[in-house]
C-alpha cells in the first residue's frame, strides 16, 4: 500500500471528469494535491472543495513555455499522474484536420511534454511516481476513432517504454486504460457505450491501481480484454469484425 499522507501529487487534467474526481480521492486519502488544467475557475472551485491541501496551477500543454512556468511553479513532486485530454468522434471520410491534430498535441504531445518536465528530476532524485491514462481504444484501430486511438496508442508505447527504463531506479510508472467514463467528451458520441463509468467508479479503479506496484490496469475488466485480446486476430478476421461493412 502506498502512504499519501504529506506526498505532493501534480494532476494535468484535473479540472472534468475522471481527473476532478480522482483529485477528490487523492485528497481524501491526504495526498497535497496540484491541480493543473487552463481553466483557473474550475480548478479554483475544486481546491476550494478538496478536504486536504490544494493548490492551481493554470497551464496549456500544447505550449512548452507554459508547461515551463507550470512544473516551477508545482515545485518539488512526489507524483505526476496526467489526465489532459481532448476528443472528437470522427471516421477517416470525414477528417478534420484541425480537431485530429489536437487530439494529437494535446493527448500524446501533452503527455511527452508535461513528461519532459518532471521524469529528469526524478531520475536524478531517484524517486517518484508516474501515472498516465492511455485508453481501450489504443489497443488496435476502430472506426471513428481517427486521431483519437492513434493519440492513446502513443500514451500508451511510452508508458511501455519508460516502465521499462526506469525499472529499479525508485521511479514507478503506471498506465491505466479506462473504457467509457461519462464526460462532456463522451457525450459527444451519438451510440450505446457498453459499461460506461461514472467519473468516481473509474477514478477508484485508478486509485486502487496507485496504491500497487503493477503497471498497467485496463478497465472495465471484461470490456478490456476483449479489446486486449483483439491484438491477437488475424488482421482478415479483426477488420471483419471490427469493420464490417466499412469501406
């Protein structure tokens, strides 16, 4: 089990959904907790409400320099766990270039750059604690998920490979790839989400996942491995039965 009590957590993402209400865990649990967003009103309005310590940090992760003044301003970090996300459902035919690179910039792109902040100085301290949210849908293609998927896919490469590296040097790394969580993001979504969370469900399944050691958690359990297991088709039956009657 994992001690919170005094350990200074910085979330990127923390002011909708999943990331506002695993704030409220942390909180509960006597973590300090850094809420990052660029939405100052929303995060001021959550630390208000928060049991323990809290603070704002406003910033953009598609911007460097604000990122920059961000992880100055968050100081010393015991845990980094990223949320930031943006989403539009769309299907190859009716690409929007503008929205797919900002699920790109903003999912992936954020993630490496709130990462090359925070992994050298702990690295360097030998400790810390690294969680990234990575999705289902990043398991293989789906259709409608043009930039979406492909932004987790790469959250999720990257959660592999610094696991890997950072393997007994006092840094944990932790992926977690959440099914549908209901949010203004998946409101957007005009069919049936099949064992769609709450934001308070999922954001327990991230915190039971935190208080271990393990690296990755997919959930819902059943919903996820038939995602998991998918990687395994042959790509004739996969596009078969994934994309049936897609042209």
């Amino acid at each position: 089990m994992r001690e919170w009590n005094g350990k200074r957590y910085w979330l990127v993402g923390a002011s909708e959904g999943l990331g506002r209400a695993l704030a409220r865990r942390l909180s509960a649990a006597g973590a300090e907790v850094i809420l990052s967003a660029r939405s100052a009103d929303r995060l001021k309005d959550l630390a208000d409400d928060l049991p323990g310590k809290a603070s704002v940090v406003t910033c953009d992760v598609t911007d460097p320099e604000s990122l920059r003044r961000a992880a100055e301003e968050a100081g010393d970090i015991d845990g980094l766990v990223y949320l930031a996300g943006v989403y539009w459902p769309q299907k190859a035919g009716e690409w929007n270039a503008e929205q797919v690179a900002a699920m790109c910039d903003v999912n992936f792109g954020g993630c490496a750059r709130v990462l090359g902040q925070v992994v050298p100085k702990m690295a360097q301290k030998g400790a810390g604690h690294i969680v990234v949210t990575g999705s289902i849908s990043g398991y293989r293609g789906l259709p409608g998920s043009i930039g979406y998927g492909a932004s987790k896919a790469g959250v999720m490469h990257l959660a592999e490979q610094l696991y890997g590296e950072m393997r007994g040097s006092g840094v944990g790394v932790q992926l977690v790839n959440p099914g549908f969580i209901r949010t203004r993001l998946t409101d957007k979504n005009d069919f049936k989400m099949p064992f769609i969370m709450e934001p308070d469900e999922a954001a327990q399944e991230v915190f039971e996942h935190m208080q271990g050691e393990g690296f990755k958690k997919s959930f819902p359990m059943g919903f996820a491995a038939m995602f998991r297991l998918s990687q395994f088709l042959p790509d004739w039956l996969y596009y078969r039965l994934y994309f049936s009657g897609k042209r």
